[in-house]
C-alpha cells in the first residue's frame, strides 16, 4: 500500500478493540471463553487492538524504554561495535535506515536493537546453523542494559504463551492446543528510535514504511509521542494512539496463513510528526521454529480448501526476512 500522502484519520480509541486478556488466568473457563470471543472478533476484524490485563509489571516497562534512550544516546562508535552485521544471527545494533520495509520507498528513518533468547556458540542448534540461533551482542557502556532486557524478554514470553491459549478458545480449539508450538519458542525483543520527521522529507519518507509483520504475535509498547497508523478498509490510514497501561498487539502473516486468511494480517506504518525522539519496543512472538504450520482445521469451510502449501514458523519467518532485507521474492 504505497501512498505518498502521510495523513492520518484520528478516530475514537475503541475503533481499535480494547481486551482486558486477565480471564485468561481465572479458574472460571467462562471468563477465559470470554476472552477467547473478543479475540475472535478482533481477529476477523483488524488483526489490531489494545490489550490491558497483562501483568507486565509497570517498573519493567518504564525500565525497558529508559535503557532503550540510554542505548541509542550512545555514540555511533559504540553501537556500531555491536552492529547488526557482526552477528550471524541477526541481533545487535542496525543503523538508521538500514532496513526498507515499503518497497519502492525511501529507508525507514529509524534505527533499532534486536535481541533474543540468549543461545551460546557452541549450542547444537547454534552449530548446526539454525536460523537466528545464537547469542546476543550488548553494548559494554550500559552494565544495566542486558539484565533489563533479559528479564523483559522472558516475562513476554510468558505472555505470548497465555495469549496464544486465548487464540486457541478463539479458534474453538483446546487451550492447550498450540503446547507444541509454544516450546522452545523464538521471539525477538526489538528496540527502535524514530527522529523526529523532517521538515522536507523525501517523498514517502516514513519512520516505518506501510508493511504487515512477518509472525505470529506482536507486542507493541510506546512512548507517549504517537505515530503509529493502522490501515482501515473503510476510513484508510487511522492513527493508533497511546493508551496508557495497553499494549498495541497484532497478528503477523503467518497467523494469517495459518488461519487460511481468515484472521487479519493487517498494514501499519510509523509516522514520527511528534517534533520529538519517539521510542518504542515492539516483541515479536514467533513460536517453535520446528513446528509445522498447516491450515488449521476450524478454518477451513465445508469443501474449502488450504490457501497455502504446509510450511514450519522457521522456514515461513526465513522467506519473509529475505524478502525485507534482500530485496527477494516471498515465495513460501
């Protein structure tokens, strides 16, 4: 969805469903059925809504986006000490406009931090080559950095765990029906810093260009400048504004493919015209990389059809992550 035309409708903050995801803990199954049915719309709907209820402690948050500035704030040189090249697991630093997530459009004017499970070198997996297996890269000028961002990693883990059992009642599946897929799961904790919008930018200079993301679930926390924009079939471009205390989560492609299209997978882009430095913290829930990715049966209509041929989470996220950074044709 190219479009030079960086406006946004500000619409009321319910068009986007706000889901308080705390029955997913209750012993009551009604309450955790209730959950799964909002859920369920939201799914069918935007694939976009608030979540409240989820239990990140509040002193984590605010400790993840503090160390997030501290990092950035960071002179070129030593960032660059943990670039993005120097892993071959794709964790580290990456430069301002590095990655081109609009095709056809400027590089994204952001600069960001990935990081992971911690996996050392000589892990099997690590030897054996798997795809963004290994260990993380941090930066030696910030010893407060890399406990913050381990805790936060597996305290998100957690919750993507409980959020997909919500999605397993949305599906009218067992609770426990994605176990195998939430086991030995990757997911990738991500940093970002947006300048503010130039005063003249290129044509269709964006902080993040229109894109869908590649995975299962995502967990986006903000600061409080705004920016992000979610795209509507009917109104077009709305602005996703901050609600205090609320995650922003998504659905990713593959959950698409894997509900056969019919949960939404829907375009967002970041627009920085805030004046100010923006930060936000995007968690990318991805699950087993092994695990075969089939059309799930209570998706299918009687005599339909699979859309997409079987796939694993691993060998979907690798085609998709090609497609970003190599210019490369998605082709699975």
């Amino acid at each position: 969805m190219s479009d030079q035309n960086l406006d946004a409708k500000t619409v009321p903050q319910n068009a986007l469903p706000i889901i308080d995801v705390s029955g997913l803990r209750s012993q009551a199954a009604q309450a955790r059925q209730a959950v799964g049915r909002a859920l369920l719309e939201a799914c069918l709907d935007k694939g976009f809504f608030y979540m409240q209820g989820h239990g990140v402690p509040e002193r984590l948050r605010q400790s993840v986006l503090r160390q997030s500035e501290a990092f950035f704030a960071l002179p070129e040189v030593e960032k660059n000490a943990i670039a993005l090249d120097r892993s071959p697991c794709n964790r580290g630093y990456e430069p301002l406009r590095a990655q081109t997530l609009e095709i056809g459009q400027p590089p994204d004017l952001k600069e960001g931090f990935y990081s992971g499970p911690e996996i050392p070198a000589g892990d099997a997996r690590v030897l054996a080559g798997k795809f963004n297996h290994g260990p993380n890269q941090w930066p030696a000028a910030l010893p407060g950095f890399r406990p913050v961002m381990e805790e936060y990693h597996g305290v998100m883990v957690t919750l993507g765990r409980l959020v997909m059992g919500g999605i397993a009642l949305a599906l009218d599946l067992q609770e426990d029906a994605f176990a195998g897929f939430c086991k030995d799961e990757l997911a990738t904790l991500r940093l970002l810093h947006y300048p503010p919008q130039p005063a003249n930018p290129e044509p269709g200079e964006k902080g993040c260009g229109a894109h869908t993301d590649f995975g299962t679930l995502t967990f986006l926390d903000q600061d409080d400048c705004g920016g992000l924009q979610v795209w509507d079939e009917e109104a077009g471009w709305i602005h996703a504004e901050p609600l205090a205390g609320s995650y922003v989560v998504n659905l990713g492609d593959m959950m698409a493919r894997w509900s056969n299209g019919r949960f939404r997978s829907t375009l967002h882009r970041v627009i920085n015209i805030s004046g100010r430095q923006r930060y936000s913290v995007p968690f990318f829930y991805l699950g087993n990389p092994d695990y075969p990715i089939r059309c799930i049966d209570t998706c299918l209509a009687d005599g339909e059809s699979p859309l997409y041929p079987d796939t694993t989470m691993e060998a979907h996220y690798q085609a998709m992550y090609r497609a970003t950074y190599g210019d490369e044709t998605i082709t699975t």
